[in-house]
C-alpha cells in the first residue's frame, strides 16, 4: 500500500494531501511512477479548469432546470442513432475489449459537465436534458438508505470526476462522503473539483474488483455506470467485493440487459458490457433486495436500472 502527497497551487496558496494507492500490484499504472504521474495531472487538470469552490451552485442550476427538457423528434432520434452506431464501431476497434485505456489520458472534466446537456430516455420517449437531473435519483436514493444512521459514512466505488459526491453534498450536510478510482487521470479531476469540499482528503485509488478494504467498513456503497465497463465476470467480483465492504447496504445505478430495446443491447454486447447484475445480488445470502427498476430518467443508449440490495 502506498501513502503519496499531493500538491495543489491555489493563487497564493500551497496544500498538500495524502492520497493512498490501495491498486493491487498488477495494476496496469503499477509500473509508472505513482507520485508523479498524479502530480502531474493534477497540474494538467488545475491549468484545463482552474481551481473553483462550487459551493451549490451547479446543484441548485440543476434543480431548478431539470424540467426543462426538450422531446426529441423521430428525424433527429434517427440521426442521432446513426451517430451512435458509428460510434460504437469506432470506439470498439480504438479501445478493443478493455476501457480501460479511454480514461488513461482522458481530458478532464469540470463539475460545469452537470450543466450541459446529454440524452435521456424517459418512458420510451427520448428527451434532451441537463446531464446532472440524471444524477438526483441516485443521491436521493443513497441518502434514503442512510437515513437511520448518524454520520453516515459513504463510498462512491469508481467516483471519476467526483460528479455524483458533489450532488451528495450539496444534498446533505450530514454524511461523510468517501470516493475512489481506478485511474491516476480521473483522480486527478475529482481531487481539482472536489479541492474546496470538506471531503477532499477522503480520496483514494483502488480497484472496485479487488478491494483493500475491511468487511462492513462503509455504511453504504454506491455506484453510476462503472460496472458496465468491467465485463460480466469482472462485474460478479467487483459486485462481490461492494457487498463485502458495506455495513448497510448498496445503490447500484448500472446498464442492464433487462428491458433493454435491440440496439441497447447490440451496443452493450458489442462494448461487452456487464450485462446481468441482479442475479449475482439474489445469491448473497443476507441480501433483501430493495429496489430493482428502470432509473426515472435513463441515459440514452447507455440506459441503467437502479439496484438497491440491503443487508438483512
Ligand atoms: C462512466 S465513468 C463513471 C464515473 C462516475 N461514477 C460518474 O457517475 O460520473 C466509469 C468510471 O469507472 C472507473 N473504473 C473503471 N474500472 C474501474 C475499476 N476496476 N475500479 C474502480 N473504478 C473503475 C473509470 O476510471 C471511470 O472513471
């Protein structure tokens, strides 16, 4: 296990914080050097964004536009899926069977990528919409689970750019708010974004399939489209190892190959996505599952289920 400091340039300001690398050893960033390369894109993604104090800003935008959202038509759906097609094809012969390699170099988001605007789908109808109204049922549904427990103490498995732990916080003031990753990059913009929050120093690199972590240490685990990129086999371990690690329960907000149209379907395959968490989760003896639904509003083509199993 290793315990690096990281630095961030605030105007006139210098702070440094300890990041734990809890990446099983055969980790593909295993050989490079940790520290620096971190650091350096720490650097790369404070000179891309600069350095905000978001406050609830971005939150309250989110809440006070998530109705506006435009229907789009048959024409440009038709459009759109071409696009898409395309796209899938591309990615899959760039990236190959692992995604990992997409988030290497990846360019790094700012919390302003909850302001614009992506596809949804919502009861079958395709609508355009503000990307972070697709992020509040998960934080409500992760706040629902904590709600008998005094400081809640909860982990976002796979955080990226630390989108859904902002909206979190903006939402209650009352939890502790833990995140990892898999990748030195995306770190790197959670840690830029996340710099003015109480919960930076909570950060850490790990990897979702295989988790340093003690049984029952988190009261809750939740994840958003991280289990899709692992693969099925993949996704059983990793599903294992949430389940493990929490106390209460977890909030699982990933694709499924349940109610999934024909291109939904063609797309995860052809990505070789985790295509059937749900009966993983009805294996686990203690288990009682909660809920287990289409999300209220789904991205689109990547649409999602949420799964909320709790202990019993
Ligand atoms: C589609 S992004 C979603 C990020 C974030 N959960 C969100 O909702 O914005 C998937 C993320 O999963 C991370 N990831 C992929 N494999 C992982 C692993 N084995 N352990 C932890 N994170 C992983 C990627 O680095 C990437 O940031």
């Amino acid at each position: 296990m290793n315990i690096g400091k990281v630095q961030i340039k605030d105007k006139k300001t210098i702070e440094e914080i300890e990041i734990k690398d809890l990446r099983p050893s055969s980790h593909p960033e295993s050989d490079s050097s940790f520290y620096d390369d971190l650091q350096q894109h720490i650097d790369r993604a404070i000179k891309q964004n600069g350095i905000r104090d978001y406050n609830k800003g971005i939150y309250n935008h989110i809440l006070k536009e998530q109705k506006n959202r435009k229907k789009v038509g048959f024409l440009e759906h038709l459009l759109i899926l071409i696009g898409q097609v395309k796209g899938v094809i591309k990615y899959r012969l760039k990236h190959g069977k692992s995604t990992f390699n997409r988030y290497e170099n990846y360019h790094y988001e700012s919390l302003d990528l909850l302001k614009s605007e992506g596809l949804f789908k919502i009861q079958n109808q395709i609508f355009r919409a503000i990307k972070g109204s697709a992020r509040l049922e998960l934080i409500h549904s992760v706040s629902e689970l904590c709600k008998d427990i005094d400081l809640p103490k909860v982990l976002e498995a796979g955080c990226g750019s630390g989108l859904n732990m902002y909206m979190l916080g903006c939402l209650s003031d009352n939890m502790e708010i833990h995140g990892f990753e898999y990748t030195n990059a995306r770190l790197a913009s959670c840690i830029v974004n996340l710099w003015h929050s109480r919960y930076k120093n909570n950060l850490f690199l790990a990897d979702i399939c295989n988790l340093n972590l003690e049984d029952n240490s988190y009261d809750v685990v939740f994840t958003n489209h991280v289990f899709e990129q692992l693969g099925q086999k993949n996704a059983e371990a990793a599903l294992k190892e949430i389940w493990r690690v929490c106390k209460k329960g977890i909030v699982v907000c990933e694709p499924t190959i349940h109610g999934a149209n024909i291109f939904e379907k063609w797309r995860m395959r052809t990505l070789e996505y985790c295509e059937d968490l749900i009966s993983i989760a009805k294996t686990f003896p203690d288990a009682e599952i909660i809920t287990y639904k289409e999300d209220n509003i789904r991205y689109y083509p990547n649409t999602s289920y949420h799964l909320i199993v709790k202990k019993s």
